[in-house]
C-alpha cells in the first residue's frame, strides 16, 4: 500500500516537472528569435543596408514599420513570459487566470460560460490588437507603393521636352518614386512575415493553457454539480 502511494505521488511529482518544463520553451523560443534579429540587424548594418533603405525612402514610412516591427516584437517577448507564467501556475495549481476560472466554475454560476469567456479574454484579448498592429505594417507598405508610383506618375507628367543632356538626372528623379514603392512594400512584408509568427506562436501556447484549464475544469465542475 506505501508502495502504491510513493509510486503516485512520484508520478504526480514527474508529471507536474514535465508540465512546468513545458511552460519554458516559449520563452527561450522567443530569446533565440530575438538573438537571432539582433544579429541580422547588426549584419545589415555592417553591409550598409540600414543606411541604404532610410536614405532611399524620403517619406519616412521605412523607419516607422521598423519602429513597429521593434516595438511588436518587445511586446511579443513580455507576452511570451507572461503566459509562460500562467502556464507554469496552471500546472502547479497556483493562483493565476486558470485558478480563478476553476473558483468560478466551482461556485456553479448561472451563465456558465462566463467563467470561460473571462479566461478567454486573458489569454487571447490583447493579441487582438497585436494583430492588428502588424497588419498596419502591410498597409504602410501599400502605403508607400501608392505613394511611390504617384511620385513616379507626378515626375513623368512633368517631362514635356526630352533632353538627352539631362537624361540622367531625368532618371534618378524617375527612380526615386520607384525606390520608395519596393523599398516601403518589401520592408512590410517581411515585417508582417516575421512578427506574424511570433503572434502565431502565442496563439498556440495560449490555445494550449486554455485547453489544459478546461481539462482540470470538468472535473471541478463535476464536483461542484455533484
């Protein structure tokens, strides 16, 4: 019968080990993605790009998606931690949203939703506006191709005499409403590539935490309706 009882308890113990280990990855998955923008920032600014793209977008929508970009990716790293904290606490049964969702759910409310609409809010209400903020970063992109080409439209309308003495300045003049079009649209997709699957991967592990208080719920649940 001790037996029985040791091998629970060291069962129980194991599985909430592997449950807190869970909780970690998200984290240092989010320190080795930011590790790893540093260094290409770093790398792009040795080869000279940085220079290269602010110097080519006279409008100043370039610097504002990497201001976005920047400031999306901290945020996503202080929610990263944030819900591996809840996920940890979940595990261990310690005071957090999933704690509070089982104290609902044990005082048997009327609307029984309730309890999960709060806890959905938590884990999921703020990426709402996360995402959209990144999708701000596309449009800014189309933003500044609409821009762009209308530079470019706006500088061939004024041509009305071709002068091949002035051909090139004709030209640079041309290509400068083209550079802000690429220029601002590929800096937008990239930004909303990378950003999005930060926000992709905190929907999973907030999916994950809702999923594993919901599976401890039913049995709250059932002890409340019982």
């Amino acid at each position: 019968m001790s037996l029985s009882v040791t091998t629970l308890l060291r069962a129980r113990r194991n599985t909430a080990t592997a449950a807190s280990a869970l909780t970690e990855p998200l984290w240092f998955e989010w320190l080795a993605l930011a590790g790893l923008f540093v260094f290409a920032a770093w790398l792009l600014g040795v080869r000279g790009v940085w220079a290269l793209l602010l110097h080519s977008d006279p409008t100043g929508i370039t610097a504002v998606i990497i201001v976005v970009f920047v400031v999306g990716t901290l945020w996503s790293g202080v929610r990263a931690r944030e819900l591996m904290r809840e996920r940890r606490a979940a595990a261990d049964r310690t005071p957090g949203w999933a704690a509070d969702y089982w104290a609902a759910l044990g005082t048997a409310p009327i609307d029984e939703t309730a309890p999960l609409d709060l806890l959905l809010e938590r884990t999921h209400g703020p990426h709402s506006t996360a995402w959209w903020v990144n999708a701000i970063q596309l449009k800014l992109g189309l933003l500044g191709k609409v821009i762009g080409f209308s530079i470019l439209a706006l500088q061939i309308g004024q041509i009305q005499n071709f002068d091949p003495a002035q051909a090139q300045d004709l030209l640079k003049s041309l290509t400068t409403g083209l550079g802000v079009a690429l220029l601002t649209t590929m800096v937008g997709l990239v930004g909303n590539i990378l950003l999005g699957v930060q926000l992709t991967r905190l929907d999973r592990f907030a999916d994950e935490l809702v999923a594993a208080a919901q599976q401890h719920g039913l049995s709250v649940r059932a002890r409340a309706e019982g």
